[in-house]
C-alpha cells in the first residue's frame, strides 16, 4: 500500500489501484518509445530523406526526443516528429554538396505525451 494525498485528505491505496488511476488525462504526462534500426540509403545533395517507427499510442503534437547512433557524417542531422497517430517519422537531412550515405544504425524516439 501506499500513502496517497488527495484534496488534502490521506488514505492509503493499492499500488495496482494507485496505476490505474493513472491515466493520460490524469495530467501527468506519459512516456512512450520504441527503438528500430533505420537505413536511410545514400541521399542526395542538399535533400532529405523520411523513414518511420512505430510508436503505438502517440499522436500529432505530442513532443518527440530523438537518440542519434554515435556517430552521424558531417554536415547532416537527423530530426523526428509524430506524423501520424501510432507514427514517428524520422528524418535524415544532408546539408552537404554531394550525395551522403549514413550507416545503418539504431534510433530511440521517446515521446511525452502533454
């Protein structure tokens, strides 16, 4: 059991009844993520190039947080954002002058939900 405050009132509850009542409109936020391994393939010269994870749960505006591999060729960046309900697309952005080809690699997007 644990000892909960509610409109100024103690009283204990269950952890398992606790969890229930909490729920996203509960106003507390929830985290979800999922990890996949994306291969973006060789983009061309100042272009970019889209892939997705699936992130059951999340919708457009929840705010995303991207895990990049430990190293990402020079003059790109990657960036994420939800596109669609249960969709996290990712996107691979190459600011060079020549064609880039980043390695197969692991990314975690984490998504709190407001």
């Amino acid at each position: 059991d644990v000892v909960v405050v509610d409109n100024d009132t103690l009283r204990t509850q269950t952890i398992s009844d606790l969890a229930d009542s909490l729920t996203a409109d509960s106003g507390i936020p929830q985290t979800l993520s999922a990890t996949s391994t994306l291969d973006f393939g060789n983009t061309g010269a100042r272009s970019s190039a889209d892939l997705t994870i699936t992130v059951t749960g999340v919708a457009v505006g929840d705010a995303v947080s991207l895990a990049l591999p430990a190293s990402i060729n020079a003059n790109t960046s990657y960036t994420a954002w939800v596109s669609a309900a249960d969709t996290v697309t990712v996107r691979f952005n190459n600011y060079s002058n020549g064609s880039e080809d980043p390695a197969s690699a692991s990314f975690t997007v984490v998504v709190l939900k407001l």
